[in-house]
C-alpha cells in the first residue's frame, strides 16, 4: 500500500499562482543583480565615462536610500581637517545648552553601527551648499531641547574645525579648533510641537 505524500505537487499546467511564484524570484534577481552592479560601480574610485555615467543614472537612488559613499577620506587627497557640528539651544528665561550630534570617535563599537548615518547627515549639513537642511535640524533640536519650563528660543548651529598637519618625519598632528556661527534660527511656538 503507497503512502500519499501531504505535499502537493506543484501545477504542471503553468497555473497564475505559480507564474507568478516565477515573476517574484525573477524580480528578486534583477534587484540583486541591479545592487550588486550598482554598489560596485559606486564605490571604484576610478572615473572612466561609463563608470561616471552610471553613478549619475544611480545618484537619485543611492542618495534616497543613504547608500551614498565618497572616496574622498581616502583618495587621492585625503581630508586634512576634523570637523564637526554642535548646537547652542538659547531659552526664553536666558539659559543655554550645548547640544551635540552623536560623534562617531565618542560612541562605542555598537552605538557606531546604529548612529553611522549621523555622521553622514552632519558632513552634509555643514557645508554651505546644504542651507536648505538648516532649518530642519534646527527645529529638531529645539524639540529635542524642549523639557525645561522655558521653551527654547533660538537654536544656533556652530561649525567646529581644525586642520590636520602633518608633521615631517613624524605622526599627524591636530591643531586647536575653531568655531563659527553659520546659522540662527528664531524658534516659532509651531516647531516645538
């Protein structure tokens, strides 16, 4: 006496449910193949033409998804200045604060991993050319600030640098940093909400 199997076998007839079973698995390869081939052309740090052109085809992409990465710490002139972003909370009864985004060198080994794209956004935010986000973390850090009696009313995002010199024959040395205002931002009763 043969046993019956419990499981099915699948419709040899090419039925939707399993044309369909096919179309995901194919999707699901394009995509892989699609990121596989994506992320390498990203991340050469050579400039041919057709490299250079797929980058501009992905930028949209890899900018949305965070995925974006430059070569520039590393090659071919590697950054000479430590920099970071910090913010003076200023509240209506004339206390202030310091408030910092987290900063990769005081975070631990797990901290890093979650909080990398910290890094990322403060890279962008200082630079002149991001203005546009200024206003965003501006109003983060008055919510963020906003648990004393007073409210908070003006955030100011100070821009920290300090140049990396070499010296001969030896280690890196860094110098004292600087520090400069590079926006204000007068919160509204609206934002802390």
């Amino acid at each position: 006496m043969a046993r019956k199997s419990k499981r099915s076998a699948a419709p040899a007839d090419g039925s939707a449910s399993d044309r369909f079973q096919k179309s995901k698995r194919f999707a699901i390869q394009c995509f892989l193949v699609f990121h596989l081939l994506a992320i390498t052309c990203w991340s050469l740090p050579v400039t041919f033409q057709l490299i250079t052109q797929c980058r501009e085809l992905i930028r949209p992409y890899f900018a949305w998804v965070g995925l974006f990465q430059t070569w520039d710490m590393f090659a071919p002139s590697p950054k000479t200045m430590n920099s970071y972003v910090e913010a003076i909370v200023l509240y209506t009864d004339g206390n202030t604060r310091n408030w910092a985004f987290p900063r990769m060198e005081r975070l631990g080994l797990g901290e890093r991993m979650f909080k990398e794209r910290y890094r990322k956004y403060v890279e962008n935010l200082k630079e002149d050319g991001n203005a546009a986000l200024w206003p965003d973390a501006a109003r983060f850090i008055a919510r963020h600030n906003n648990d004393r009696p007073a409210p908070v009313r003006i955030v100011f995002l100070v821009r920290y640098w300090a140049d990396i010199v070499p010296q001969s024959g030896g280690p890196y040395r860094a110098s004292p940093f600087e520090a400069h205002v590079f926006y204000a931002y007068t919160v509204l009763p609206e934002d802390l909400r």
